[in-house]
C-alpha cells in the first residue's frame, strides 16, 4: 500500500475545490511614491514599474489605482529639503501630509497607510535624532510620534512606523490617545532585518545612510529568537498589526508567530520585486508565475496582508482575465 496524493489532484475543478489558501485584491497594500516638485512622473530605475509622483500627478494615477481594484496605500515622501532633526517629515504641510489630503480629496475611500520613519528627511540619512555617530533611541521617540500625529492629523487612517526604535508603539499610542486618535491602528514593523533587499528603496526614496549602516537599530537575520521579543513588545505597547520585512528570506519567521491575535503584514520589499522585473526583463522567466507562487508561498505561510509592489500588475492581470483569484 502507499499513498495515492495524486487523487486529489485529478481535474481542475478537484483542485480549486481542496485549495484552501486565496488572495484578494482586499489583502494586497501598494507602495507610492510622492515627491516635491511639478509635473513629475519619473520611473525609478533599480524598480520598473514603480514611479515617484509630484502631487500634480497623484490623481490620475489614483484614479487608474482605483479602478483596478486597489484598495489601500502605502505613502513614502521623498522631500526637497533634508536637515539634521528631518523637520520636513512633520511638517504641517510636509510632502506626506499634502499626499494625503490630496488622496483623501479625490478618492476618500482609499486607505491610506504612511510609513513614519525620519530616513528619507534626515541630511545624514539615519532612521533617527544622531548621538554622536549612533541613533539615540529616546529623543527619536519625541520625533517619530509627532510625525505619526501629523499624519493622522492629514487624514492617514493606519500609522506604520518602520524605524526600529525601541518603545515607539507606546509613544505613537499615547500621543494618539492623548490628541483623541484613539481609533487610529497602529501598523508596527515589528520584525524588520537589517537587509540587502532594501537597496533598491534607497534610491527610490533617496535614504541611504550617508555613513554606516542600520544595524544598530534593524535585526540581525543571523539571530532565530529575538523576533519573538519584537513581537511580544509591541503587542504589550498596543500594535494592532504585526509586520514582518523583508518577506521571503523570512517565511519561517512568519510561520513561527502565525498563531498571534493580530494580522501578520508581509513586506515584500524592494529587491524582492527587482529581481523579479529583471528576470522578467530578460525573458527568464514567466513573471505572472513567480509573482503568483510568491505570493501564495506568503500567504501559506500565515501571512494576512502583503505590501507589494506587485500589486498594481496583478490588479491589472486580474482585470485583463489573465489570472483568477
Ligand atoms: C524606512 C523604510 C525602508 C523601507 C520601508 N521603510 C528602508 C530602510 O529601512 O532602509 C524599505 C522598503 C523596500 O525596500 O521596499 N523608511
């Protein structure tokens, strides 16, 4: 006797019917980039596809979004001024906070996620207030829950710091609380490695550390335990959505905390879609195929909600009939 799996697997109609992982467009969170400046639509070269908006150019794209199924954003500002302290990233009129009016002025239903994070607005490119060459983690704290304020302030519906300070959830909670925001979720980059697949976002946005690296503040991926202390701290500190980056290095990181009671956000990064688009490029490979399997291999895993930059093309593909979900 052994075992006949192949049973199962006999027609198509079988196989949807014992599936039993799926997408939805509602699940997928797309990545956009604003820019200061006028008449701006500039592809960002390490990213195919992905392109940095001024807010002139923001509604046509929003409205080609919208009618493709897209539900929920992710903002990065890209500011023309950069100092010391990254005024620019709260600033009342800041980038992200005119972005997200403008989202919000044309098409209200979108949700609108910014990432609050100081690396795109420092001069010296650090996620962070500098202490001599390091970051110092109390200060930053100061700046990053006014920032997720102004944003909320803008009309963002979901704060996602990402810049790996320690205690910033309960900083961001309290000074929501305290300013009647108690409604608005927090989305931590609870997990976040110190990565290589970041690279093409730092052109994209402009963040690159000027000196050094980030490791004082990112995860070292050679350590299989501390995501467990990540995650039980931000829990504590009032997080209402864990998020796990880069995405596909770290599947097991997923699986391991996939019976948490909050929803797991993937982040599948920058050079995870780079790679792909140059594959693809290339003709080595059939891009509806990766991008697909990727994003079941994430969603088997146990993760609820991906942010990718493939959002869009699949969106597209759904419409055009080329995949089904
Ligand atoms: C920090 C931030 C980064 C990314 C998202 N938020 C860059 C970094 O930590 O260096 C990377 C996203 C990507 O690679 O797609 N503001």
């Amino acid at each position: 006797m052994f075992t006949r799996t192949r049973r199962l697997r006999g027609n198509k109609r079988l196989r949807e019917m014992v599936k039993n992982v799926t997408i939805n467009l509602d699940e997928l969170i797309y990545p956009i980039f604003i820019e200061e400046g006028e008449n701006i639509k500039e592809e960002i070269k390490s990213m195919p596809g992905q392109y940095r908006f001024s807010l002139d150019k923001l509604p046509d794209e929003l409205k080609e979004l919208n009618e493709l199924g897209i539900k929920s954003l992710l903002i990065f500002g890209i500011p023309k001024i950069k100092d010391e302290k990254g005024s620019q990233a709260y600033a009342e009129n800041g980038i992200v906070q005119q972005g997200i009016k403008v989202i919000k002025k044309y098409f209200p239903d979108f949700i609108v996620v910014t990432d609050v994070c100081m690396c795109e607005y420092t001069s010296h490119g650090h996620c962070g207030i500098l202490c001599g060459k390091d970051v110092d983690n109390d200060k930053t704290l100061e700046y990053i829950s006014e920032i997720a304020l102004s944003h909320v302030k803008a009309g963002a519906d979901i704060v996602a710091p990402s810049d790996m300070m320690d205690g910033r959830v309960l900083a961001i909670r309290n000074k929501l609380d305290a300013n009647g925001f108690v409604n608005i979720p927090i989305m931590a980059y609870s997990i976040k490695y110190a990565s290589s697949f970041y690279g093409p976002f730092r052109d994209a946005a402009d963040s690159a550390p000027s000196f050094g690296d980030r490791r004082t503040y990112q995860m070292d991926f050679r350590n299989s335990k501390d995501f467990y202390r990540e995650v039980e701290a931000d829990i504590e500190e009032g997080a209402d959505f864990i998020m796990v980056k880069p995405a596909l290095a770290y599947l097991d990181v997923v699986k391991s905390i996939s019976d948490i009671h909050l929803p797991i956000v993937a982040y599948n990064v920058s050079a995870e879609y780079s790679m792909v688009k140059a594959g693809a490029m290339n003709g080595w490979i059939n891009e509806k195929g990766i991008v697909m399997e990727t994003m079941y291999g994430m969603k088997r895993a146990g993760v609820d909600i991906i942010i990718t930059y493939h959002a869009k093309d699949i969106a597209t593909w759904v419409k055009n009939n080329e995949i089904l979900l």
